[in-house]
C-alpha cells in the first residue's frame, strides 16, 4: 500500500503577500458567486406564474 500524504495545512497569517491575496480572492469570488446565484435562483422562483397562483390561492 502506498504512502500518501496529505499537503500540509499553513494558516493564512503565516502565508506571504501575494499568496494571502490569492487566497482572499479566491475565497470573496466563490462568496460572491453563491450569493449572485442565490439573487437569481430567488428572482426566477419570484416571477414564476405556478409560484404567484400558489400564492394567491392560499390567502
């Protein structure tokens, strides 16, 4: 069986310069995506016709 290791796990403190703002970045993009697609995904279901007379019918 071979030996596999696991990378090695460094605190974003102990990173240099530009190693931290790649990290940044990457983490605020998928941030923002998952927010961005949760805006859409919430405007699609909000103007869906079976949404609204789902809606209006129980009041």
């Amino acid at each position: 069986m071979e030996n596999i290791q696991q990378p090695q796990m460094v605190p974003v403190s102990h990173l240099v310069q530009e190693e931290k703002v790649a990290f940044y970045k990457n983490t605020y993009t998928h941030v923002a995506g998952g927010v961005l697609a949760f805006i859409i995904a919430e405007f699609i279901l909000l103007q869906s016709t079976a949404l609204k007379s789902f809606y209006w019918n129980n009041e």
